[in-house]
C-alpha cells in the first residue's frame, strides 16, 4: 500500500484514511468468544445487586460512616435553607463523601454529573467536579500492569511511554506512547484493583440503597435501587476492555453502513488489546468546546451538530447501538470537520425487543401518536407490562392540550411536577438502561447546540431530520412495526410540544430562546 493509498479497513469501518496498521476483524485473537463473556455479565448484575444479608462489612461501616456524616450535615446546617440551597449544600456533602470512597463512587458521580435532566441540577453540578479528581497510579504500577498482561516488558512493545498520564479516571488512566514498530498510540491501562473494588462496592449499594427511597430528595427522584443496577450493568462491561475494542469496531461498523463519515473512531490494535491494557491509534483535533480554532481553521459548526444528531439518532434506531457517554472529554473534532468517538467502555445494545420499543418510540413521538408513545416507553422496561395505557394517559394528563410551563406560576409548576412525579412512582415507572444513556446523549449534544449552534432552529432540525430518516429507512421501519410506510408523516406541532413550546406563531425555536424559557422556569422552582 502506498502512502496516498486509503486503508483497505476504511471500507468497512469509519476509521482514519491512512491508519498506522490495518484490522481485519477475523483476523483478532482478543476477539474471541466476547459474545459469552458479555451474557457471563449481564447474569452477575442480580447476583452483584440482589438483597443479602450483610455486604462486606467493613466496607459497609465505612460507606455508612461517610454517607451517614454527609447526610447528618445536611440535616443540622443546610436543611432548614430549604430549596436550591439545600439541595446544593446536601450534593456537596454527598461529593465530597464520594471522593473519599473512592474510584467506584467517583464513577457512579461522573455518571450522574452527565445526566442533567435526570438528576437535580444541583447534583449534577456538584459532582462535575469528580471529573477531573481523581488521582493517577504510580508509574510503577502502571508498569506491571501493562507487562503482565501484554507479557513483555515495557521496552520490548513501545520505543517510548510517557509515564505522566494524558488522562486519568475512575477506572483506567491513558498514556501517550510509541511502539516499537513506530506508530503513535494511546494506551489505557486499568488501574490494578479496581474489579474487587467495583465488586464489593456494587454490594455495599444494593444492600443500602432501599433504605435511601424516600429519605433525601436527591434520593427520592432518583430511584436508587434502580440506579445502582443500571450502574452495575454499565460499570461491569467497562472492567474488560477486550470489550471495549469490540464496542469500537461495532460503532466504526455501524457508521460506515449508515454511510456516516461524519465521525471518525480509532483503530484497536490488533493484537495489543487484554482485559486490562488497550492500545489504540492516536486522535488528534480541536476539543468540543473549542469553538475559536474551529471558527479559525474554517469548521462550520452547524455542520458538526448536524453530524452528532443525525449519526446518533440513525444508529439508535437503525442499528440499536450507540456510545453511551457522549462529553466533552470523550470526543473531538478533527481538522477536515468530522467528529471523532473515544472511550467505549459505555456503549448501549439494545436487544432486538428493545430495539423495536424503542423504534415505536421514536417514531411515535415524531408523529404525535400520544398511544403509540406511551405503549412503546412501556414496552422498553420503564413501565411495568401489565399497565394500562389509557390509564397512564389520563393520569398523566396526555389526553389534554399541552401547556406551556412559561404560563405557569411558580405554585402551579411545582404542582404539576410533584403530581407527575407521584403518578409515575406510583405505577412502578423506572428508567430503563437504554433510556437513561441515550436521555444523557441528548443532554449532551444540548450543551453542545449552545456552544457550536446557538442560533440553529432546533424544531426545524428535527422535523428534518425526523422526514430524513424516514425516507431512507421507512420501508424498513414499515415492515418491522407492521404498518404503511404511507402511514410516517412528522407533526411539527408535536415536535413544538416536546421542548414545551405550544405556540406555532414563532417560526423559528433556536436553542438560545429554549434557554432563555429554561432560565425561567428554573427561577421559578429555585423560589419554593
């Protein structure tokens, strides 16, 4: 191959034109028999989750020693506040407590920090500062981590190996290196302890997080015995990172069917990929947030937000797979304007049935089928099977005009939240591991419509994109749900209805009046 020749691996995945080696997937003895060891998972979650008598106990003791102390601070000093003061003063102790737990309590904070939406915006603000706390392993360490699994030494795989980590997190660290064959690489090493740790931790969570329902208000809106088996479900699959590898080829895989050239993933090594090491190409490009240099190398940014919404979107509901942690630390984009994917360990697969849930979903709300909706979000897991959709629809109020929450004063809108919260509680509702990654995505990719495409209107966006997907896939959609392709017709009015706005004068809804309407409503729950 020469060096203006493409890598043949292009073709099938979207990697970099000219990548420093070439994979062939069947050519990957990492790859061998991950299928089994991700169902081996997913049966230790209830096993890991499950109610025992006692957890390890003195692991237990010192949980509740730190969680006891951050709660009974709150209680005597920021409780009386009430509100946002409050629950600020509360998140900041449950930090706080997180960071002396440790690697496993530092994760499950990063995870909450990116689910603004989901969680108290005070939570989420409070735990962002876990992102960037957490303390590098020794270089000796990391060493014999490395040595023992790839079974060489250090000087035998890489010609040179930074031993200040580019990057370090809850689970593994990253080091800049080059091998000894010449090619520039990443290498993410697992920190060495870290499997006991999760595996005791997850016990210790499950075995207290009943008694927590009810008890704190972070707590309350936040279910925590479902969180902790949504978090063990994700954690689990991220201790392996021959997993990981495998999630990056099937995203690369996905996008290149779809014909998403838009986003660039880097290649695994194809033989330097254990359970705790991976070394893969190395990226290079703006960061997400680099809106300046974007500007001044001549990226259009609209462009960029195009890609993310429409790569993500047509992979959940085409493919039902998609990375699961989209933040500003887990991208970045190159020079040429294409988005480039790192860090797999959290990638959604939906089972065909769920896949399926979630495709209704989509496509329901897109065409303002309230029923469709609703019996699709329960079909997905977060309503128990039995439930009677008309019934949710009348207690939730959905056969009613929708109301725009700018209209509401400050004692209606935290009555409609509160009565909301204790209907859906009240049916057993809980958010499904699927939901609750792809609701964060969404999240994310809000941020970055502030930052790159403040001015973008986001209904007309979605309408496009919404009629786009359906004329590429409808005939596929058509068959698989069993109705008339005929039958797909996008209603912008729904789309209005889903950022709350019921009002179809205004032509354009750009994300700086969403925000301008958010700031509003906030202000308003801040006072109660």
């Amino acid at each position: 191959m020469t060096d203006t020749a493409v890598s043949p691996d292009t073709e099938r995945y979207t990697f970099t034109d000219h990548g420093p080696w070439v994979v062939d997937p069947d050519a990957l003895s990492w790859s061998k028999g991950l299928s089994v060891m991700r169902l081996t998972i997913r049966r230790q979650v209830p096993v890991l989750t499950g109610r025992r008598r006692l957890p390890p106990p003195v692991r237990l003791a010192e949980v509740t020693a730190r969680l006891g102390s951050a709660v009974g601070g709150w209680a005597i000093r920021d409780r009386r506040a009430g509100g946002s003061t409050s629950r600020a003063g509360l998140s900041r102790r449950l930090r706080v407590a997180a960071e002396h737990l440790g690697p496993t309590y530092i994760k499950l904070g990063q995870i909450i920090s990116s689910g603004e939406g989901l969680f108290p915006p005070e939570l989420v603000e409070e735990f962002r500062k876990c992102r960037d706390q957490v303390r590098a392993e020794p270089f000796d360490v990391v060493r014999r981590v490395v040595e023992e699994d790839l079974g060489r030494t250090l000087e035998e795989v890489f010609s040179s190996f930074d031993p200040e980590p580019l990057a370090a997190a809850s689970i593994a660290q990253v080091h800049v290196a080059r091998l000894a064959t010449g090619e520039d690489v990443v290498v993410k090493v697992q920190r060495p302890t870290i499997r006991q740790q999760v595996q005791s931790d997850l016990k210790v969570m499950s075995w207290l997080a009943p008694f927590l329902v009810g008890r704190i208000p972070v707590a309350a809106l936040a279910n925590p015995p479902a969180l902790v088996e949504l978090f063990a479900e994700t954690i689990l699959e991220e201790l392996d990172f021959r997993l990981e590898a495998e999630n990056m080829l099937d995203v690369a895989d996905v996008f290149a069917q779809l014909g998403q050239r838009g986003w660039i993933i880097a290649r695994p090594h194809p033989e330097l990929v254990t359970r705790r090491v991976l070394v893969m190409e190395r990226l290079h490009g703006f960061a997400f947030e680099d809106l300046e240099s974007m500007q001044a190398a001549g990226v259009d940014t609209h462009e960029i937000i195009r890609i993310g919404m429409k790569g993500f979107t047509e992979g959940c509901i085409v493919h039902g797979i998609f990375h699961g942690d989209l933040h500003a630390g887990n991208l970045f984009v190159t020079p040429d304007g294409r988005i480039a994917l790192l860090d797999f360990g959290i990638t959604a697969r939906m089972t065909p049935l769920q896949r399926s849930a979630f495709l209704r979903m989509m496509l329901y709300g897109a065409m303002g089928d309230i029923p469709g909706q609703v019996t699709a979000f329960r079909d997905l897991g977060a309503l128990p099977a039995d439930t009677d959709i008309d019934e949710v629809i009348r207690e939730l109020g959905l056969d009613k005009a929708p109301v725009d929450p700018t209209t509401l004063d400050q004692e209606e809108l935290v009555g409609e939240i509160q009565r909301i919260i204790k209907a859906l509680m009240g049916m057993g509702a809980r958010l499904p591991k699927i939901l609750m990654l792809y609701v964060k995505n969404l999240v994310f990719l809000d941020g970055a419509i502030a930052v790159l495409a403040p001015d973008l209107d986001l209904v007309a966006e979605v309408a496009s994109l919404s009629t786009g997907l359906a004329a590429t896939h409808g005939e596929r959609f058509a068959s698989e749900l069993g109705v008339s392709a005929e039958g797909f017709a996008v209603d912008e009015s729904a789309i209005r209805a889903s950022f709350g706005i019921v009002d179809d004068s205004t032509e354009a809804v750009t994300y700086s009046e969403l925000r301008r309407r958010r700031e509003t409503i906030r202000k308003r729950l801040d006072r109660r």
